[in-house]
C-alpha cells in the first residue's frame, strides 16, 4: 500500500504481564480515542507485582505510531511481529506480538483516512464523532474512518458476533409471509432493518407500514413481510449496536417470479403470413437475485436473444417462418431448485377468407388483423404500457385503449406505493416527491397519467397521516401548484375516461388536498398562498384566542368564513396551539361525480364553482366538530348548503346536507350556511327549479285568493239550492263529492296562501303544521275526485244496477279522508324523524327527498283514473240515440263532448298532469306559468263549470231570486244528466 504526505502505522500490541493480576485488559471502547499512548501504559501498569505471580496474557490499550521514511509500507508488518520491551521496572514485560489494526491514509489537506483491517472496527463512539471515508448508511458498521490533524486512534478487535439472523424461508413464495430473526445474545441499540435489492447498491430503511411490521424482545427482533412478492426480494441488512460496536448482519431472500410479473409483448398476435412472414416475441423479467433462464418453443426456425434494459432482462424470440396454423409459443423462465415459470403467447395466422381490419397507420402502425382478435402496440419511448384495439366482429376498428403512462410519474407512484408498504424514510422522501410531483404535472396527456398522478398524492396523504410528517411552507407551495394544475386540466378528454376508469377519483383527490394542507409546521404559520384555481389561508391559535375566526378569500363570488369562539373553546382547555386551515378550491365541483344523499333525492344540481374546505388541528388531532358560518355571496336560486361526505355510495362520495342549514340574510342578499360539524362545504343550486320570479308569486297568491273567494261563493249557492238539485239519489252522490271537494280544496288553499307568513324551516311547529294540513287536504281534495269518478264509472258501467246511497256515501267518506289520512300521516312519521320532512325554503314538502312522492304519486294515480271515466263518458255521450233525427243527433253529441270537457276536466285534476312536466323537465318558465295559472284557479272552475254551469242550480237561483217557475226537471236531466240513465223511476230511489 502507497501512502502520501506523512504515513501512519497503528498497531495493537500483546504483552504477558508477571506480577498482580490487578493489571486489567483494556476492553474495546474504553476509550473515548481509541488508545492510549505508551507512557500511560508504563503508568497504569506500574503496580509492583509478586516475582512469582503467574503470566497472563492480554490486549494492552496501546498504540505505536510507526512513521516509514520511504512511504511504503513493509510487507513484514502485514504479519505478527515479535519484539522485546525493556523496562526498568520491577514488574517484567514482555512484547510477544504485534498485530496490524489499522492504516492511515494522510492527505494534503491535513485529514487522515484511517481504514479497519479484518478482524477490526471503530468502535460506536468514535464512529459518531468522525465522518466515515465514503457515504453509506448511518447505521452500518464504520471501517473507515477521517481524522483531523491533530487525531489519532486506532481500530480494536471485534468480539463475538452478538446475534443470530436467520430467515423462516431463504426462497420464499410469492404470496407468503417472510419472517426474519434477530436472536440476541446481548443487549442491543439502535436495531434497525434495510432492503439492498440487486439493482441498487444503496440499502433501504424499513419501516412499519401496510407490508413491513416490526416485533422486538429482549431476548430476539424479529422483521415479517406480509405478501411478498418479487419487490421484496434482495439482501437483507440487521444493523444494531452491542458491546460498544456496531454490527450488520446480512441475509438474501430471493423470492420467485409469477406470470404477472413477466410483460410479453405482445401477449397475443393476429398475422397474416401473406403480409408478415416474421415476427418478434418478447418476455420481460424484473431485475432479481434469482438466475433465470429462458427457452422458446416451439423454436424450429427461430433465433432467441437476451436484452439487457434497466431493470429488467427480456429474452426475445425472432420467428423467421411463419407457421401454417395457429400456434401457442411459451417463454419458460428456468431457476435453478425451482419450477419452470411458463408464459404462454398465442399466435392467430389469418387464413385466406377470414374477416380481418385492414392495416392503419393513422396514429400507431396496426397491422392486418382478424376479427374478433385485440392488436396491440408498445408505448412510446419514456411511456410504460400498452396501446390496444379491438377488431370488431364486422371487421371495423373500435377505439384505441392505451395505457401507457409517463414512466417518471408511474416511478413516483411506485415510490410512494413502496413507501406506504415499509421502503424508506417518509419524513425525508414525501416533501421530495412533492416536489417533483410540481415538476411532473405538466406531462400529464393520458387518463392513465392522471390517474398515477392522483394516486400519488392520496397515498402521500396516508403517509403523512400514519407517520405524522410536518410540511414545510416549501412542500405546500409545491402540493398547491400541482393541484392549481390539475384543476384546469380538461373534463372531457382526461377527468371523465379517469373517473370512469376509477369513480372515486375525485373524491380522493379532494380527501388527499384536505389531509395535505392542515399538515403545516406549526413554526410556519401564519401561511396564506394563492393561484387561480387554489386559495390557502392558515393560522395559528393559542390556548387563549380572544374573539371569533375570521377568513375571507377574493373569490368570485366572494367567500367568507367564521367560527364562533364557542365551538373553539373546548380546544382552548387543552392549553394547546390550535391551527385552522383554510382551503377553496375552483372547478373542483366539476370534477365530483353527481352523487346526492338522501336528503338530496334525485335531482340535478349545480354549484357555483367553489369548495371550500374548514380543517382544525389540535395537539396533532383532527377536530371535526364545531359550528361554522360561511357566506358563499349572492345565489340567482334557493340554494342547498352541503358538504362533501367521502362515505357515502360505497366510498365514491357525495354531496350531503346533513347537519347543514340555510340561514336567510335579512340585511343582505347573500347566502348563509350554517354547518354543524367540518369538511369540505359547497351549495347547490336546483338545474330544474325555477328561479324567484314576482310575476309567478304575484300570480299565484292571485289566484289562490280568486279561488278561495269562488270557493266560499259555491259553498253560499249550495246552501241556498241543495234541497232542489239533490232530489234523486245521483244528484246527492254526485254533490255531495263536489261539496267535500269544494271544502277540502278551500282549506288547503287557505293553509298554502297563509303558509309565507309562518317562520320557515325543519324546527317551526307551525311551518310543520300548515306542511301537513296542506299535504293532507290537498290529497283529500284529489281523493274525492276519485270518489266522484268511481261513482261516476259504476252508473255507466252498471246501468241496471241500482245504488245504495249510504252505502256509497260511507265508502265515499271513507276514501275521501281516510286514505289521504294515512298517506299523510306514513310520510310524517317515516320522514320528519330523518329531518327529511320539510323543505328549507318554504312550509311545504320536502323536495330533495322521497316524502314529495307521497303527495305526487296519489295525484298521478287519481289523474290517470280520471282520465279514463272522462274517456268512458265521452264516448258515452257519442252514443247516437234512435229517437232524435240526424241534426239533433249531432247537435246534442257536439254539445255532450263540449259539457263533458268543460266540466269535467277541472273537476277531476287532470290539470295537474302539468306538474309533471315541472318536475321533469329541464328549467322552464312556460310550465310553470300554465300550471300556476290552472291549478290555483281550480276553485273558480268549480265555481262556473261544477256548479252555475248545471241548469238545476241555475233554475234553482232563478226560482229562489226572480220567483219564476221552473221548467220541468226531466229536461235538466236531459241536457246534463242524460248520461246518467235510470232503468226505474218509478222505484223508490230513498232505497237504502
């Protein structure tokens, strides 16, 4: 060995010593230097001793510095050297050998390289407080050493190995569980496992995590792997300190490769040898400690070859003749003491009449390929993956599939994959892939690049969650650029193949960016950042905080935020800093799915682009509960206050508005939630519902106001005429429905007319009052329809069979009340204990919720009914009859079918088929205005068409007021009633 500048020689040095055996050994570690110099020896061993003590021999804690003039080094001294020491003393010693320890490599800036031979090795102290010669992990043994100028030491001998590895398997199955242990023999610190796979000679720190778990004892340690698999296979390293050193046992696992772990490219062909006498079959293995061979066959006529590439080895198999029929080639994969790894590939050869796509060169080079067979292409260069497309059974193309992702950000991905298992030191690795992540965004091209990309940051989430990482203002900064970027990226053609390749996509992106951002230091708060798409605002509370927390951000619209003290005073007991993250980001609604709780039902919403998202920490815990106040601006609509709950729809998430509520702003137009607990807030705004209108209400309140006065004017005129126009038994059952109708829709109209004056909202008993008389009216109201349509099918269903009046009248009451009672009374009690009950905007029913089908379901199905008694009783009417002459005939069908409209139409509902279309159709303010207008008029059309339009009631006010004769009943019953045929009049009709 050659040394520059001044060489160095340590060396260690055997003595027997004679007389008390006080003399002591100097163990390794005893010294801070590692030595000591000869005349501290002399000293320390200058006790006198017996002449006749016995000898011991021993390891004396002395160096000899020997400085070689020639600067070489002799190459006697690389063996034990023998050589007398005399001494004055009484206490005789003897130099019976020297051995060499360690060698000094001066340089010319004064630091000394000073190398352990075999046998040999600083000891833990002195490695600590010098700088090792070359980089390698901190936790492995030190053999070299630098040294200042003034330092010196010397490297001791190494005791006994103080421990035992040993693995369950040193082959083990894929799939399995490794178990690797540590069995002590001493005490040991600072027990630390790597990974060293064959492609890096840089070991890897393992950790706990969703792989690696970690079990220690006094007596053993022990390292399990939970289902292994080829990226676990490598050298593993035990590093530990024990009797003052520090030590590093070693042991490889190799684990076996399974089919999935082989690429085959492709992995299977269409071909047609007319075309392509020749190709190329490829199988790739990862990098791994086990030799593996490969062999083709069939391999008559080919030529197989190896190609190294980073990371893995791929053996390739060059066909040179194409066989005649379909062939099946197998890369079987040959490790010595294991079973053969075969890996199939299937050539289809396309024969002449064959439906085939033809060859395309539009993007990718296909081939010629036969139908019903999927072609496929390899990515391009830095791209990993696979660009497929399917020929269709009728020989077309179908669309490209690719795969192929960006090969730095599927390695980010896989690194932080690894990471999350047990592979590395998150602390130092997450802030790192954060960074590049920055980097990386603007390579995004592909569904599969933005889905990596999205991965990536949700597991970086879990980490810094389990691992409890800190991040700085440097590693935000980079999470919000990246996320700035991915908001404007397109819908189309990168969020909508990404969110249908991974629903919860989204969801997850959004949970990964509230994770991430209330993971600042607390040293750097306050910390407010701000791109187009992305807001932060952070802030650090102390145990004493002295008012409300207060946000705002220049959003548009503009965005405030409060949290009343109230909600953050529990936290302030803990006498712990409280910090508050504010969050809102833009276009992050679009990229949601259209997932709504049940509060919600089925509708379609819309938002006004914003998210934001409220996170407090306290003491290192999340706190979700607590009220807080947000004021998202001025709405065009009645909005919903929401937030995003990432449980529901089997973990893709949802908008929900659970514990959240609608405060109105008297003082000004904006919207207010108040929400009860802290997540990610938005509102959302009906796409069907149309928006506040004066003229609409204006309209409305008119006419409930009109209706409810014809009402009351129909209620006056039956008082004055019922003993005349109820003289037989069909006029009393056909009356006596329209007067239930007159008083159930008169009580409903009232109630909905005076409901804008009770105090709105879930908690009002008078809202829910007024909500459930309304409900129950209206539906009686639509059920005594009915009754009169039965009544009104029976006398042209059954003209021979005669009525009993009671008996029809009890049934009549009985679905008149008691079944819009129990429809009434089911969604009260199946809906108001869920808070699903009643609208927020109005005493009305819910309706985002299923207790609006309650009410809207009877009135389609009475509707619907009506409909057809309405269809029976013109055809009735069509009826010619023998006893007129052509001319009367027509005249009187003509007159029928126009009485039989303009009476029954209003009187059954069938208007309220209009309310279908509003609750279908897309916002229109057509419908509306038609609906409006009929239905609450419906009380004057009862009015003129149910009651003045019949000739009885109008005789019957003409006798009472003018005191003229009346003609004679029977031509009434002819002009309105002549439908209604009695088969005896001169019966009874009192008949009960």
């Amino acid at each position: 060995m050659v040394c520059s500048a001044a060489p160095v020689l340590l060396l260690a040095m055997t003595l027997p010593l004679v007389g008390s055996p006080v003399v002591q050994a100097s163990q390794p570690g005893q010294s801070q230097a590692g030595g000591e110099s000869g005349q501290q020896l002399d000293q320390r061993s200058g006790a006198a001793a017996a002449p006749s003590a016995p000898v011991e021999s021993v390891l004396a804690s002395v160096y000899v510095q020997l400085d070689l003039s020639n600067q070489t080094w002799p190459l006697a001294l690389s063996k034990t050297l023998t050589h007398p020491l005399a001494s004055d003393s009484s206490f005789s010693r003897t130099l019976t050998g020297l051995s060499l320890t360690t060698e000094c490599n001066g340089h010319d800036n004064g630091q000394t390289y000073c190398a352990c031979l075999s046998g040999y090795q600083w000891n833990a102290s002195i490695c600590s407080h010098h700088p090792p010669c070359q980089t390698a992990h901190n936790h492995g043994p030190c053999g070299c050493l630098v040294f200042g100028p003034t330092e010196a030491g010397y490297c001791q001998l190494l005791p006994p190995v103080p421990g035992r590895l040993s693995p369950n398997s040193c082959v083990q199955a894929p799939g399995t569980t490794l178990n690797l242990t540590l069995v002590k023999s001493r005490e040991t610190t600072n027990l630390n496992w790597f990974l060293r796979h064959a492609d890096s000679p840089t070991p890897i720190l393992l950790q706990p995590g969703t792989h690696v778990s970690l079990a220690s004892s006094p007596g053993e340690a022990v390292l399990s792997i939970l289902n292994v698999s080829h990226r676990w296979a490598g050298e593993y390293l035990c590093c530990f300190e024990a009797q003052g050193f520090r030590w590093e046992l070693s042991q490889v696992v190799k684990v076996p490769l399974q089919a999935s772990d082989v690429a085959r490219l492709p992995d299977q062909l269409s071909i047609s040898c007319a075309t392509c006498p020749g190709f190329q079959l490829t199988c790739c293995i990862p990098s791994t400690h086990l030799a593996y061979t490969a062999s083709w066959s069939p391999g008559e006529g080919s030529k197989a070859s190896l190609v190294s590439r980073p990371g893995s080895r791929c053996f390739v198999l060059a066909v040179q003749r194409c066989p005649a029929a379909d062939t099946t080639y197998t890369c079987e994969l040959q490790s010595p003491g294991l079973s053969p790894l075969r890996v199939p590939i299937s050539v289809t050869i396309i024969q002449d009449g064959d439906n085939t796509c033809p060859e395309d060169s539009s993007a990718v080079a296909w081939n010629v390929t036969k139908a019903g067979h999927v072609a496929q292409a390899p990515c391009p260069v830095n791209r990993t993956g696979m660009v497929k497309r399917t020929c269709g059974p009728d020989g077309n193309w179908e669309p490209v599939h690719s795969s192929c992702t960006d090969a730095e950000l599927l390695a980010l991905h896989h690194r932080a994959q690894l990471l999350q298992a047990g592979q590395g030191w998150p602390a130092v690795e997450v802030p790192q892939i954060l960074a590049q992540l920055s980097e990386q965004v603007t390579v995004v091209s592909s569904p599969s690049d933005l889905l990596a990309l999205l991965g990536t940051i949700s597991v970086l989430a879990k980490l810094v969650v389990d691992a409890r990482i800190q991040l700085t203002r440097r590693d935000l900064e980079a999470l919000l650029k990246t996320t700035d970027k991915i908001l404007d990226m397109d819908t189309s053609s990168l969020w909508a193949p990404a969110q249908a390749q991974k629903p919860s996509a989204g969801s997850a992106f959004l949970l990964a960016l509230e994770t991430l951002a209330c993971s600042l230091c607390p040293q750097d708060h306050p910390f407010s950042f701000s791109l187009r798409n992305v807001w932060l605002q952070t802030q650090l509370l102390g145990p004493t905080f002295p008012a409300d927390y207060r946000v705002s951000f220049s959003t548009q619209p503009p965005l405030q935020a409060h949290i009343p003290r109230c909600s953050l005073a529990l936290l302030g007991h803990n006498a712990t800093n409280i910090s508050v993250t504010s969050l809102v980001l833009q276009k992050l609604d679009r990229l949601l799915p259209s997932n709504y709780g049940q509060g919600l039902g089925d509708s379609l919403y819309a938002t006004p682009g914003l998210v934001l998202s409220i996170s407090i920490m306290a003491g290192g815990q999340a706190f979700n509960q607590g009220e807080v106040i947000m004021d998202f601006g001025n709405t065009a609509s009645t909005p919903h206050c929401v937030f995003w709950d990432h449980d529901l729809f089997q973990g893709k998430g949802g908008w929900s508005d659970e514990g959240c509520q609608v405060q109105t702003a008297h003082a000004s137009p904006t919207t207010q939630c108040i929400c009860r607990h802290l997540t990610a807030f938005s509102i959302l705004m009906s796409r069907n519902t149309v928006p506040e209108n004066p003229t609409l209400e204006l309209l409305s309140q008119v006419g409930l106001g009109a209706s409810i006065l014809a009402l009351l004017v129909c209620l006056g005129v039956y008082r004055l005429v019922w003993r005349v126009v109820v003289q037989n038994k069909v006029a009393y059952l056909r009356h006596m429905a329209l007067l239930n109708v007159v008083l159930c829709l008169l009580a409903a109209d009232t109630c909905f007319l005076g409901a804008p004056l009770l105090p709105p909202g879930p908690r009002s008993p008078l809202c829910l009052a007024a909500a459930f008389l309304c409900h129950f009216f209206y539906l009686a109201t639509f059920f005594w329809m009915l009754a009169q349509a039965l009544m009104l099918a029976h006398q042209l269903l059954f003209v021979f069979r005669q009525l009993s009046k009671c008996r029809v009248l009890s049934l009549m009451v009985v679905l008149g009340y008691m079944c819009p009672m129990g429809f009434a009374g089911a969604a009260l009690g199946l809906y108001l204990p869920r808070g699903q009950y009643l609208g927020e905007e109005a005493c009305w029913l819910n309706r985002k919720g299923g207790v609006l089908y309650t009410f809207v379901g009877p009135v389609l199905a009475i509707v619907g009914m009506n409909g057809l008694v309405l269809a029976m009783a013109v055809l009735k009417l069509l009826r010619p009859s023998l006893s007129e002459g052509p001319q009367v005939e027509k005249r009187h069908a003509l007159l029928g079918v126009i009485k039989a409209l303009l009476i029954l139409t209003p009187i059954f509902g069938l208007t309220w088929g209009l309310g279908l279309a509003t609750l279908l159709e897309e916002v229109s303010v057509i419908p509306h205005y038609i609906f409006t207008i009929l239905n609450t008029t419906q009380g004057v059309f009862i009015l003129l068409f149910g009651c003045l339009m019949d000739k009885k009631i109008r005789e019957a006010l003409l006798e009472r007021f003018c005191r003229t004769q009346p003609p004679n009943s029977t031509m009434s019953l002819a002009t309105y009633e002549t439908y209604i045929p009695e088969p005896s009049k001169g019966r009874s009709e009192d008949t009960s």
